[in-house]
C-alpha cells in the first residue's frame, strides 16, 4: 500500500526495500527456520585509505573457511558475487568491497553450478525449474546457465512460499541452493525476470500475476 496515494502496489515498496539488500533480506529471515547459509555482514568503511583489522579477516576465516562466497549487498544477474579461495583473494576482495555494503557466505560446494529458481505468486509456487552451468560456480542464466524442467522438491518449494511470506511479496523470484542434507535458501528477488521461467517449465507466469493482481483488487480488503 501507498502510504501517500493510497494506492495497492504490487510489491510494496517495504518488501522491495527488503529484497534490494542482501544483508537485510538475510536479518529478516533469521529466525524463521528458513535454512541459509552462514552469513557474515561486510564490515563497510567511509574512507578509502581506511585500514581493514586482520583480526576481521581472522574471523571470517574462522566462521566460513575457504572457499567462501562474497557478494554485494546490491546487485542482480550473478554480478558482484566472487567465490574465494585462500587469504590472500579474501583480503583483496575486503579492500575492494571495504567501502560498499557486502557479505560473506559460507560456500555450499554440492550446489556448484547449479541451483533451483522458484517464482512465487500471493504466496504459492507458480513454478520452478533448475538453472546449470557447466563452468562457472553461478548458475544464472545471464552469465551463460541453462534452464532444465524438473520437478520441484517439496523442501525447497516449503522454503520458497514460506520466505515469501515472511517478507509479504506478492511476487517473486527464490533461489534455492542443492545442500547435503536438503537444501538452502540463497537469495529472494522481488523483481525476477520470468523469461528463463516461462521458456524452461511453458508456464505462463505474466498470466499468473494478471490473474492474481485482478482477484486482490477486486476484493473488499484490496486497499
């Protein structure tokens, strides 16, 4: 809801807020038994001749050993995201990031290249389908992955619909990474494209919402 106009939006300019950082779309799932990877904020200097701690960087190898994942807060298409091996990557990524909003993940290695793509609509799974890529640990289609039909294990679509939810998106796109003993969330985008989606699974998702976006306004309750 417009809080000015009065308006229905779809989404809400709260929940795309939310989604927009990464860090505070991780803050707002925590605690919600949704599974995620550990994650560690960045730690953001205002000064680019500020001097990171080593013992910062002690941390994160403690917390996450190698390799590990690190992203920017901000950022869509697999961009911004960099997997690290050793000390020497980790330090010279903290100084490049040191002065833009990040986060460290720890590294899920069973989910190399590939991961699974939920679109989500008033809160259930439209569909979905598994993104791979054959050389590069990001499976996002924009970066050379490929989309393949499969079905949704039942896991995956509960933490899809249930992150949704929580963050009170009418609509949007869940990544869902291949973890040992299940699977974890890796992002929620609030903005998803659904080209990929609609070419992998014949789903027309632009339908979905149309349909969705008319039955909630013509409620009572709408506004």
């Amino acid at each position: 809801m417009s809080k000015k106009t009065g308006l229905r939006l779809f989404n809400s300019s709260k929940a795309i807020e939310i989604c927009d950082d990464k860090v505070t779309t991780f803050i707002e799932l925590s605690g919600h038994n949704i599974p995620m990877p550990k994650t560690i904020p960045g730690l953001l200097c205002f000064h680019k001749d500020a001097i990171i701690p080593q013992e910062r960087v002690d941390k994160i190898e403690k917390e996450l050993g190698y390799p590990l994942v690190v992203k920017g807060s901000y950022g869509s298409l697999g961009s911004a995201v960099y997997k690290i091996d050793n000390r020497t990557q980790l330090e010279e990524i903290m100084e490049k990031l040191k002065c833009r909003p990040h986060l460290f993940q720890r590294y899920v290695a069973s989910s190399f290249g590939k991961d699974i793509r939920i679109l989500v609509i008033g809160g259930k799974m439209v569909c979905g389908y598994m993104r791979k890529s054959e050389n590069d640990f990001r499976s996002n289609l924009a970066l050379g992955g490929k989309g393949y039909k499969i079905k949704i294990p039942k896991q995956a679509q509960k933490i899809a619909e249930n992150a949704a939810q929580i963050l009170n998106l009418d609509y949007c796109g869940v990544d869902i990474l291949f973890d040992e003993d299940g699977f974890k969330l890796c992002e929620v985008n609030s903005n998803a494209y659904f080209d990929g989606s609609q070419s992998t699974t014949g789903i027309n998702v632009a339908r979905h919402y149309a349909k969705y976006i008319t039955k909630t306004l013509s409620s009572p309750h709408s506004i």
